[in-house]
C-alpha cells in the first residue's frame, strides 16, 4: 500500500512571514494519514525544519548539486540540505531544465547524490504543448524517465512527478483519461525495470495546476499517488484542502 504525498514547491517564494504557513498546515492536519511535504526556498530550508519540528510537515529542497562539496559558488549539496533539515529533494523541475539546461543526464547524478545522502527525491518528468501535440507523449516521458532515474532507487527514496509543462501555472491540466494513460505506463515502465516489488511501491505524483477544487478528481485517477504542488501551496488555506483530498 502506497503511502499518499502531497508535496508543496514553494519555488522562488517565501521569506521568514511565510513559516507561518507550516504552522498553520500542521494544526491543520496533526495527524495526517498521508505525508506532506513542503519545499521552500533554500533560505528557508533550515527555520522551516525548526518551525515543522517533530510535527507532520516534512520539510524538502528544490535542487542540488551532484557532488557533496567543493568548488561551485551558489551551489548547494544533497548533504547539506539533509544537514539544514530536509528530508526530500525535488529534481528536474521543467523550470530547471528550461532556464539552467538541465538534462535528464543531470538529473540522474543529483539524483544519485541525493539518494546516497540519504534524501528521497521527487524526480520530475513532462511533455510541453508542442511535444504532445508533435509526437507521442509517451515516448517523451518514457525517455525522461529512464534517463533521470538512477539504478538502485527503492520505494523510499524514489518519487516520479508527472508534470506536463503546459499545465503548470497555467490554470490547465489534462484529461483525466490522459493523466491516467501516463501514470499507468510510468508504472509499467517502473515495474520493468525494477522488478514488480520496487516498481509498485515508488510513488507517483500527478502535478500541473491541483488545486482544491479539482484534487478530488486527480485522486481518483488509477496510478496517482498524490500531487506536486505549486502555487496552491503557498498558504495553508489553499494546500489544506489538497492535503485533505488524499
Ligand atoms: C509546479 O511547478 O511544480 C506546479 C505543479 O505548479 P502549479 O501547481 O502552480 O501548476
């Protein structure tokens, strides 16, 4: 049984006032059955683990490098995230791969880094308008994923977010026909490569515009596991009722 994730990317948003909202997430929720996740900035990172505590908010990064030190101005480590609080990284963002030329390649070593530092990574994959409408979208995200994810991920450091980059933001998401066709061959795919054990127990996000209105729905879909999230997770009166369509 798949433990349900809601995971919030704060992306480039958020000072100090915002902790408030972690706190306000986690009286809301004091035991929630599924896990809930919140990526801020990296600032952010280590007030929020204090202000997350013992509770039920986990606290994760939005990226890493690939190597665990040395000389790369404004990177940060895998180990020093986990050092700051995080328990989680995402990686490979589509907004990460568009503006600092990211390749599933790249993403696989953070990932290899992130998992031996001991984080469990949220490892994004997604078609753009153009790749759905020009090819088959299942052949782009077949690719992505067998490139970004490294060999030995398990059920507990690997979690695959399927983003569709024309939903993101956008106030659009797609069909639940469509979430679905691509979950299930993520699935597929996961439990070919990994043996039917490994590959049923990686959790898989759908994320491209949740909100709390439409949750219920994306839940539902076979193979969705639960949401990344983005702009509906800055506060805790939006987020919350996500958290609670699990
Ligand atoms: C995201 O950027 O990961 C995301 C899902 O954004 P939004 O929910 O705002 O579409």
């Amino acid at each position: 049984m798949r433990r349900k994730l809601a995971a919030g990317n704060w992306k480039m948003n958020g000072t100090t006032d915002a902790l408030q909202e972690i706190a306000a997430l986690g009286r809301a929720h004091p035991e929630a059955a599924a896990e809930v996740l919140i990526c801020p900035p990296a600032t952010l990172i280590a007030p929020a683990a204090r202000t997350a505590g013992d509770g039920p908010i986990g606290i994760g990064g939005q990226d890493c490098h690939d190597e665990a030190e040395g000389a790369h101005t404004g990177d940060i480590s895998a180990g020093m995230l986990a050092d700051a609080g995080a328990r989680a990284v995402i990686l490979g963002h589509s907004e990460r791969r568009a503006a600092h030329h990211e390749r599933s390649e790249d993403v696989r070593a953070k990932a290899r880094a992130a998992q031996a530092a001991g984080l469990m990574t949220i490892i994004c994959l997604g078609e753009s308008q153009l790749q759905r409408e020009a090819t088959n979208t299942l052949d782009i995200i077949g690719a992505q994923l067998s490139l970004s994810v490294p060999d030995g991920s398990t059920g507990e450091n690997l979690v695959v977010a399927y983003e569709p980059i024309w939903a993101i933001g956008s106030g659009m998401t797609p069909t639940p026909d469509q979430i679905g066709e691509v979950h299930d061959f993520m699935r597929a795919r996961l439990e070919r490569r990994f043996g039917a054990g490994v590959g049923r127990s990686v959790r898989l996000l759908y994320g491209g515009s949740v909100k709390g209105e439409n949750a219920g729905e994306i839940f539902a879909i076979s193979n969705v596991d639960g949401a990344l999230v983005g702009g509906a997770s800055l506060t805790a009166g939006a987020f919350s009722p996500i958290i609670s369509a699990l």
